[in-house]
C-alpha cells in the first residue's frame, strides 16, 4: 500500500534497493553505525497540497514547487504578522530549510498512506482533547506537554525532519541499537530480537520499542505508550493513548541511504492508521553538539505567570 501511494504522489523518496549489499556485523545483520541526516526532506510538507492531489509530477515541476514555496518562506521573514497566534521565536536563518537549497527528486509529500496523501481525521474524543489544550494551554503546569521542558518530543518529535538539529547517531551492538537525536539531546534504545514488550503497566513517552531484521529493513514495533492529551505530532499537538502502536522501517538502499518509513495506528486520535515516508542520508561531516534545553528552562513558570498577568488585566 505505501509504496503504491508513493507512485500515485509522483513520490521519489521510495527507492528500491538491488543489489548492493550493505556491511555486515560479526553475526551477520547489516552494520547500521554512524551519523544519518532527514534534513534533505526539510523542505517536504507533511501532506499533499490541495491543488496537486492526484497529480503526478515530474521532478523539475517538484523542484519549481519546492523552490517557490522556499522562497516565499524566506520572504515571509521580513514581513508582519498581524493577528498571528504567535511571534515566533527565532529569525528564519536558524531553521535547516532556511539553508538546503530544494533539489530535484523530493517528493511532493511525506504522507504515503492514505493513498490521497492527507493525515487522516481526529477521532471526535481527540478533536475535542486538541481544542481544550488549544484554549487551555497555560491554564496549568500539567497542561503543557513535554517538549515545553525539552524533555521528549515523542518518536514523531524525535524522528521526522524539523526545523534543526536533524542529525541521528546509530550506535549498534549485536542485540541494542541506539539512536541520538540531537534534537533534545535524546536517545532511544531499541533491544533487537528481545521477545515480548514489557508489562502493560509500564508505559512510556516514546513506547517500548522492539526491533528485529527483515533481511536489509530494521524493523522496530513500539508499543506501551504513556497517555497524555498533549504531545508534538505532525501538523499540530495531539493526544497519544496507551493503545498506540508504531512500525518504523530503516530500508538500506546503498551506503548512503536508508529508506524510512514510519506507520502509527491509534484508533482513539486517528480515525485510520497512517504512513509517512522519506530517506536518511550518512552524512560523517554532522557533528552533534550537546543540546541545553532542559537545563535552565523557564517556560512552564514564565508562560504561567504569564497566563496569570493576562488574566488579571482582564479583571
């Protein structure tokens, strides 16, 4: 299914690998170590715009897009925002995007499957769960989600392209793999062939991620996840359940490449599941540098103090 709808998308993120053979470890599973990189999908919007679905383009006609979407971007820097929600908080030239030139081959979006290339709806319990934290971000600490103290921005936050710090270390021994993100300074740690997950009762931010080698694809299933009803997700923060389960595929293509693609089912946030898909490039030359956020990080105390001045100058 994912690879049909990358066709239908005029996607070319999917690529299939042939004969070339990756390095292997002493047990014979492929050497996955080293620096990888998603900041070359940076430019790719989560969905497919309304007035390309069900095109197929070609990829000078996905360049001319990128291009002219990245231009306006940086345009859009120096003009007002009148009524914006917010005022931003960096100029434009810290993101990634601000700096990558588009290149022909980026596919026209990251979401594979549905087929139409669209994220699919909220249930109505998850739609309701996304205004309320919408309207009361700041009514409470509890209400604001972990990434406000730069302490876990979930496996979305952590593994699609984002506005910088897009740099992974794979550190891999015959039965863990672990994965550093620079962004957050945050690491997952996948056990390979390990059997069951934990018990139910113990559940995480990130899950409990299970991996395990299909040939060249490393396969992780996470289950196990900690219910909040705020936490990053693609297009906007959403609630996560106990029940979600997520399927991760790191395909080699060649040496320098894995294909990625990242499947979440929650039946109480999405009304189906959904796939999303683009590709991890080595890139030794990324050096990763500690990532301070949590320490010394005042934004829960001063958005509450905040939200409190406000309220009483409304009195």
């Amino acid at each position: 299914m994912a690879a049909t709808a990358a066709l239908l998308l005029g996607a070319a993120t999917v690529t299939t690998a042939q004969e070339w053979e990756p390095p292997r470890l002493a047990n014979g599973v492929p050497d996955i170590n080293g620096m990888w990189n998603n900041v070359g999908s940076s430019h790719v919007p989560l969905e497919i715009p309304d007035d390309l679905a069900g095109k197929t383009l070609t990829e000078e006609e996905r360049l001319e897009l990128f291009t002219a979407r990245s231009d306006r971007a940086k345009a859009a820097q120096w003009e007002g925002h009148e009524n914006s929600r917010g005022v931003g908080a960096y100029a434009n030239y810290w993101f990634d995007w601000y700096w990558k030139e588009p290149v022909a081959g980026e596919a026209p979006a990251l979401i594979i499957d549905p087929p139409n290339g669209k994220r699919p709806a909220f249930t109505e319990q998850a739609r309701d769960s996304v205004q309320y934290y919408r309207d009361h971000l700041h009514d409470q600490a509890a209400n604001m989600e972990s990434g406000d103290r730069c302490l876990s921005r979930g496996v979305f936050g952590m593994m699609m392209p984002t506005a910088y710090n897009n740099g992974k270390l794979f550190v891999q021994t015959e039965d863990h793999i672990i994965i550093h993100s620079e962004m957050i300074h945050n690491a997952r740690i996948i056990r390979i062939d390990a059997g069951p997950h934990v018990s139910e009762k113990i559940t995480q931010w990130e899950g409990d991620p299970r991996g395990y080698w299909e040939g060249n694809t490393l396969v992780v299933e996470s289950t196990n996840f900690k219910a909040v009803g705020n936490m990053r997700a693609p297009g906007s923060r959403a609630p996560q359940h106990e029940g979600r389960r997520m399927v991760e595929r790191f395909t080699f293509v060649d040496a320098d490449t894995l294909n990625y693609e990242l499947m979440v089912d929650d039946p109480d946030t999405y009304t189906t599941p959904w796939t999303v898909a683009f590709p991890y490039k080595r890139d030794d030359a990324y050096q990763q540098y500690e990532y301070a956020c949590h320490e010394g990080n005042w934004a829960v105390p001063n958005s509450l103090s905040g939200a409190r001045a406000e309220e009483r100058a409304q009195q």
